[in-house]
C-alpha cells in the first residue's frame, strides 16, 4: 500500500495533480512507521528539492520518529519541547513533559528550570513557578555560587508576582 502511495506521489505531477506538504508528511508518517528510515530520507530531501517547506508536523513526524526508534529523548529534546508547549500556553503539555523527562532519570539544568519558571508565570500559573524555584535551590542552583543563569527565574517569578498584584489592585 505504501509503495502504491509512493507511486501515486510521483506520478501526480504528470496527471495535473500537484502534491503539496501535506501529501508529503501523509506518506512520510507512513515510511516512518514502518522503518523506512531511508525512503522517509530520500522523501524529505525530494521535498526540499521540489521547494516545499517542511511544516511543523514534518518535523514533528521525523523528531517522534527518531526518539521512539533510537530513544533520543534527552534533556535537549524535552526543554525544546517545554519550550514550545510554554510559547502556545500549553501548560498541560508542558508539566505533562517535564513529568516525563524526570521519569527517564533525566535532571532538569538551568535552561530548563529557566524555561519552566518562564512559562509558568507567563500563564499565571504562580504556585508551579514557585515550586520549580525551590526545587532549583534544592538541587543547589543559586546565584552566589556563580551561577548567574537562575537569576532570570527569579526575575520571572517576581515581574509575574508584581504584574498579579497590580492588576489585583486595579481590580
């Protein structure tokens, strides 16, 4: 079947039928979850050829491909995960990912704390932000051991907590 969608991939151009991002990402989700690592190589770099964009669910198809098939979640890949969940308000996704990268045994670093204090007090959300602060000086993270990084989450958590008050006070 995967190979008749191939065909039919290639053979679009000639019937009028133009394939777009969209068409690509549907077959290569198909060549990924099958194990055709290669082919789904080949596709991507066709595509590009061709001067189609990949979107965000082409990466998101090749990125979810590689951490289940090689295990490559490490704290890299879970703080840009983090990262994105925080930029669209996704606060669910983004405790339900750091809930994840600690279950693997993986520790959070600076960035990562950093990203997490940031995206919660962005979305309101005062009381996690707290808790990611104490659990950095739990772990020892704190400014006056030259670590000037963490700084930023303080700075997070009181700019919200100031920003909350006011309009408390306004209200």
């Amino acid at each position: 079947m995967l190979d008749e969608a191939i065909k039919f991939l290639n053979d679009t151009p000639s019937s009028g039928c133009q394939p777009n991002v969209i068409t690509h990402n549907i077959i290569l989700r198909s060549m990924c979850s099958t194990g055709r690592w290669m082919d789904a190589e080949k596709l991507l770099a066709d595509m590009l050829r061709k001067g189609f964009s990949p979107s965000v669910v082409t990466f998101n198809i090749l990125i979810n491909f590689l951490c289940r098939k090689a295990e490559l979640f490490d704290d890299v890949i879970f703080t840009t995960l983090i990262h994105g969940h925080s930029r669209s308000g996704r606060i669910d996704l983004m405790k339900e990912s750091y809930e994840k990268m600690l279950s693997r045994g993986l520790q959070p670093d600076l960035v990562l704390y950093n990203t997490l204090v940031n995206g919660f007090c962005k979305n309101g959300d005062l009381v996690a932000a707290r808790k990611i602060v104490d659990g950095m000086i739990l772990r020892g993270l704190r400014p006056e051991i030259g670590i000037v990084a963490d700084l930023a989450s303080y700075k997070s958590l009181v700019n919200e907590i100031y920003r909350a008050s006011k309009d408390h006070r306004n209200s």
